[in-house]
C-alpha cells in the first residue's frame, strides 16, 4: 500500500493528480499511472466495479507506479473495510458531513488495517452547505488527509445543476463557496482537493489546491476532436 507515499508527498508541498478511469480496466488505469497520473479513481458509488474489479485494478495501478484511491458508496463501515482489506490505498469517503462522521471514517481505517493504517490515504468529501458550515470541526479531526471540495453536489446543495458544459464555469456563488472551503482548509493547515477541468487547473493552483481529480472523458474528447480535425481533407 503506497498511500503513506502520497501522503509524504503532500506533506512535501507537492501538487496531486488523480484520474477517473471510468471504464472497469485493469490495463487501463495501469497505463494511464504510467502515462503520469499519480493515483486513480475506483469509484463504488456510481461506478459499476464489482469488490473483485476493484481488487485486480488496484493491482494494476500499482503497478504502474500508481495508488489506488477507492469512492464507496456510502459510510457503511463493513463497504469501507471490504475495499480496504481488498487493497485500496486510500478511501475518498463521499458525503461527510460533520466530525463525528470524519472520526468515524478515520477509526474504521485504523480497525480495518490494524498493521498498516497509516500506508492508507484518507479523504473526507465536503459536498454540501452542511458540511460547509461544520468544516472548521471537520478540519480539526485528527487522521483526515485530504477535505475534497465535490463542487458538482455542492452546486446542488446550493440549488444549481451538478454540472455544466464543458469548458463552461461552474455559477460563480459556487466558485466562491470552494474558494472560500479551500482558503479555510488551509488556514486549518490541511490538504485541499477538488474536481477540476483544464481551464480551471490554473486558478484552483493559484488558489492552493494540492490534491486535484479530473475525469479522463474530455482530455480523450479533447484529444478525438484535435485527431478527426486533423484527418477532414481541407474544404471537405
């Protein structure tokens, strides 16, 4: 487990890079570790990996030089000790709330790998006005590596659609509800995360942000485009 690597790393100042593979391929996210990403996405909550795919992949990650950082779907204590004894090195824990739910997450982590808990990345996601407003006691709970900043359900938590179309900006009341959790979390001297696009990256940089997650769709989207452009005979 290589999740204490990514921990030291953050710790070093260093900046993240998380990818979502979105298809169940253990060749994939392998390559896409030895392409660059520093860890990959295994997502338990709107994913369609089974326990066993999420095992075989977090095999594949590693050796690609990547971690595996495993969402589950829920804080069902034995969902969370299931991926974490099937290998994960890190949990991204959705929908986290308030402290008691954070202890929570951190005690599981520790009951689950009695020998090696702290080879685990653990990562609470700050995805509601609630959480917003219980993110200085979320901050100060020991054992929480990363406050993720999920701006899609926060968007909806604030009465916004989750998402927006590529390449446009999130509204700005929910850029300025992340910007303001980020400044926070730092000021608490803690990692901050958030889902990112390209054009975003800059910003979110300048602002702090250490530990970034982007969906593998539009870089290939990007990348598709550029290609078919290329291969259109002029005029045609």
């Amino acid at each position: 487990m290589i999740g204490d690597t990514l921990r030291s790393r953050l710790a070093a100042g260093e900046n993240l890079l998380m990818v979502n593979a979105h298809h169940v391929s253990s060749g994939l996210v392998a390559r896409l570790c030895e392409l660059g990403a520093d860890a990959v996405f295994l997502d338990g909550e709107h994913g369609s990996g089974s326990y066993e795919d999420m095992r075989v992949m977090g095999v594949a990650t590693r050796s690609g030089g990547g971690a595996a950082i495993v969402r589950p779907d829920s804080h069902q204590r034995s969902t969370m000790i299931r991926y974490l004894n099937g290998g994960a090195d890190g949990l991204m824990v959705p929908m986290v709330e308030t402290a008691e739910q954070a202890r929570t997450i951190v005690e599981t982590v520790r009951y689950a790998c009695p020998a090696d808990h702290e080879k685990r990345l653990v990562i609470c996601m700050i995805e509601t006005l609630t959480a917003i407003a219980n993110l200085d006691e979320i901050c100060a709970v020991d054992g929480v590596d990363v406050l993720f900043i999920g701006p899609g359900d926060l968007s909806q938590s604030m009465g916004y659609l989750p998402s927006v179309p590529y390449g446009e900006e999130r509204p700005q009341p929910v850029q300025d509800a992340v910007a303001a959790a980020v400044a926070k979390i730092r000021a608490a001297g803690k990692i901050a995360g958030t889902l990112v696009f390209k054009h975003e990256m800059a910003r979110w940089v300048e602002a702090g942000v250490q530990f970034f997650y982007v969906h593998s769709d539009p870089f290939l989207r990007e990348g598709l485009r550029e290609l078919r452009r290329l291969s259109t005979p002029r005029g045609g």
